[in-house]
C-alpha cells in the first residue's frame, strides 16, 4: 500500500511537514492543547449554562443586532474579551455580551480567529 505524503503543519504561518493524519509540527503541538480540551474542561459545564441562561434571561436581545435597529433574540452569551482559560476574565459578568448566534459566528471568525495563548 501506498505511503501518504506529508502535509504542512495547520499553525497559520508554519509550512514544517508532519506525517499524514497529524495536525501540527512538535513546535506548535503545545498551542492546540487548549482546543483539545472538552468544553466542560474549559469551564462550559453545568455551572456556565445555568450562569448564561440566567444573563440571556436578563439580555435577551443581540447588542450587535440592537446596534444596527434590528431586534434579534440572543442565544450566545460571548465573552467580549476572548478568556483563554483565565477563569477570572471567563466568570467576569462585565466580560459578556449577549448576540444571536450569526453575529457570534461572524464575531468568532473574525476577531477571535487566531488565538493567542499565554502560559
């Protein structure tokens, strides 16, 4: 059987080969634990829906939506400034905003696109 070429690391900017079927090179590995984890390890358990359920019960429009005239249910309570597992910046209520969940995706693939984690 056929071997199966190398393919280039997925870390933005990193053209290293690594084995088919992995992801990233052994340099850039230890950035990707954090997207690893399950979202109950990063704090999304039982204690966070009862939290956003309660904060979306409170702000129940989009900001964003509200901003441009529309009046559009929030489902997504998002953290303003992107918390990458600081718990104090994730429990932060000031920290979150509610928004519908276009203007969550829209937020996440540009502003939080390439994360940034400090160890």
């Amino acid at each position: 059987m056929p071997r199966r070429p190398d393919t280039p690391c997925k870390y933005p900017g990193c053209a290293r080969l690594v084995p088919y079927g992995s992801k990233y090179c052994a340099e850039h590995t230890p950035f990707h634990r954090q997207e690893q984890r399950t979202t109950t390890e990063k704090g999304y358990g039982t204690r966070w829906q009862k939290e956003s359920r309660a904060f979306l019960r409170a702000n129940p429009l989009c900001i964003r939506c509200r901003e441009q005239g529309r009046y559009v249910k929030a489902t997504v309570v998002d953290h303003v400034v992107p918390h990458r597992g600081d718990p104090v910046l994730f429990w932060d209520r000031s920290n979150w905003q509610p928004l519908c969940k276009s203007c969550h995706d829209h937020k996440t693939m540009t502003e939080d696109r390439y994360p940034i984690y400090e160890y």
